[in-house]
C-alpha cells in the first residue's frame, strides 16, 4: 500500500508536468535579473543579483535549466514560479533575500543545490517534488510545502527551523511526507518563530504518518500543533 502511495504521488506530479503549455519547448536564454519568461529558459552563465530589489528569474509556468551555472544574491526569491514549475540542475541557487526557489503551485526541483538562502530554501504551494537535491543552511526550513513532498536521493540538512515543513498553512489540508534514500538531519538550529523544531514536521489531523523509505533517516520529527513540548511522529532516531 505505502508503495503504491508514492508511485501514484510520483505519477500525478509528472503527469500534471504534461499540461505545461507548447510554449515550454521554446527555449530562452535568461540574460539579465529580473527576467519573466513562459515556457523553457536556461542560464548562460552565473547570474549574480547582488542587490537586484526583485526576484532574480520569474517562470510564469514552465521550466528553468540551470546548466551548472548559479543564481545568487536577489533580495526577493531566487527563482519564482508563478505556475508549475521545475527547475534542473547541476547547479546551485544561493544568498537569496526570501526563498531560493518560490513555487505558488507545485513545484519539481532534480540535481540542484538550494543553499543558504534568507528565509526558505524551497517553498511550494501545493506540491514538492524532490530528486538529488542537497537543500542546507538556509535560515528558515530546507523544504515547505501545504499538500505533499516527496524526496529521493537528497539531503535536507542543517537549516535553521524544519527541515521539511508540511501544512504551512495552519494544517487546512490534507497531505504527507515521503522520503526514498533521503538525509534529513541537523535542522532547527536557530529554530526561527516557533518554539518547537524538528527535521520533519508534518500535520496529524487524520493525516498519515511521514514515510521513511529505504535508506533514509531523520533526527527528530514533530506533530505540527501539537503544542510544546509536543508530540512526535516516532519515525527519527531521537524521537
């Protein structure tokens, strides 16, 4: 059953990548900070918005190749997706004001670093799909989202609160937690507004518990509402 859960999780964020627009294969390159493209765009070279008092790339919907170069330094978000989005790697996403990555929908991030940005590392609004992602040392949570995240092969380590946070928005919906192979540890070291922190915090209104898949592990887990010192999912090594 649990394995059918993630597969069909899997399935419906790659099916739903499908209906980007034919737009998307037309391929542009990202030249200047600030830049708003639709569709498929990719970096020519490292992208420093040091100062730059907006979003460093905007995707109306589409997909950002990173081609191993880096975004860096906007004061706003690294990339910000308006609609779905994903965004590929090799390459890194850093020191950004806000969130390295913003996706107001669901949101697909493959063989990136998201690191040491100033608020979120990777924020999405429905969905996060995570595969070879190293997301550290940003000041808030590693990974965010209100519906569901699945993880595989990735590293969520050493941000300053959650790891991975799910139900941001006060456990209205319904959603869980799947990591495959997966590194979340030593997160919540400043534990930033809130008094409990945890490398996996997820809700439990009716929602199933966060899985653990083979080769992963956790440090501490907490019941999202559950109060101080709280509950917690006995799924980590500290729990």
């Amino acid at each position: 059953m649990r394995l059918r859960f993630f597969t069909r999780t899997v399935a419906v964020v790659i099916a739903a990548a499908t209906w980007l627009p034919a737009a998307s294969f037309a391929k542009s390159p990202i030249t200047h900070c600030g830049q708003s493209v639709l569709g498929r765009a990719y970096l020519l070279g490292d992208l420093d918005c040091t100062g730059f008092n907006g979003h460093a790339v905007e995707i109306t919907r589409g997909r950002l190749d990173l081609n191993g170069f880096t975004i860096r330094g906007a004061n706003y978000y690294g990339v910000h997706c308006l609609g779905p989005c994903r965004v590929y790697g090799p390459g890194t996403i850093t020191e950004n004001g806000l969130d390295g990555i913003h996706a107001e929908d669901w949101v697909i991030v493959r063989n990136a670093r998201v690191t040491n940005n100033a608020v979120n590392g990777i924020s999405g609004g429905n969905r996060v799909l995570l595969n070879s992602v190293i997301v550290t040392g940003n000041s808030f949570n590693g990974v965010e989202a209100d519906n569901s995240v699945v993880i595989r092969y990735s590293t969520i380590a050493d941000n300053g609160s959650h790891g991975i946070d799910l139900g941001v928005q006060n456990c209205d919906t319904a959603g869980r937690v799947v990591l495959r192979q997966t590194n979340a540890t030593g997160n919540g070291s400043t534990c930033i507004n809130t008094p409990v922190c945890a490398d996996i915090t997820a809700c439990g209104r009716s929602n199933p518990k966060p899985r653990l898949g083979r080769n992963s592990v956790c440090g501490k887990s907490y019941v999202r509402e559950s109060g101080v010192p709280g509950l917690n999912w006995d799924i980590c090594s500290e729990d």
